[in-house]
C-alpha cells in the first residue's frame, strides 16, 4: 500500500493512536506469510482419543486445505458418503 494511500485511509478514519498504529503494521508488514508447503499432517494423539470417545455424535478432523485427517464411522452414516482419510472436502 502506497503512503499516500494509508495517509488518505488516516485521514478518513479519524484513528486513535493505537488504531493508526494498527492501521500501519497492516498495511506494512514486518514479515511476509510462509508459503503453503504440502508436507504431511497427522491429527493430534489427544484429538485421536476424544474422537474415539465421542462415538455417539459424528466426529471430522480436518487439516491444512481440509485435507481429512481423521472421521468416525457415524459421520460416514450422517453424510452418506465415505471420506478416506487424506481426501479433500473441496475436491
């Protein structure tokens, strides 16, 4: 964002010092994002054992991209559908 611009956006919205603060570390980050890196996902042990707990209600465990990680037999009954682990829910 260029300087005129959030000098302009400052001007607009009449921002606290703690909001222009946050205005400016927005518009400028110290650090760019990491990029997505497929590496392999595994659901977390304790995740693991709730879900085998919890056989009376429908349990997914999703990761990175809604990759599944982990599903119960009873979410396969409610959605009528099998999801194999590893399978996308935006595919």
């Amino acid at each position: 964002m260029s300087e005129s611009v959030l000098t302009a956006l400052t001007r607009a919205l009449r921002p606290n010092e703690i909001e222009a603060t946050h205005l400016r570390d927005l518009a400028a980050p110290t650090s760019r994002p990491r990029p997505w890196s497929p590496t392999a996902q595994h659901p977390d042990p304790g995740l693991l054992r709730l879900a085998a707990t919890l056989d009376h209600v429908p349990v997914l465990l999703l990761g990175q991209r809604s990759k599944v990680l982990a599903r119960n037999a009873l979410l396969q009954t409610v959605l009528g559908r099998s999801l194999p682990i590893g399978s996308s829910l935006m595919d």
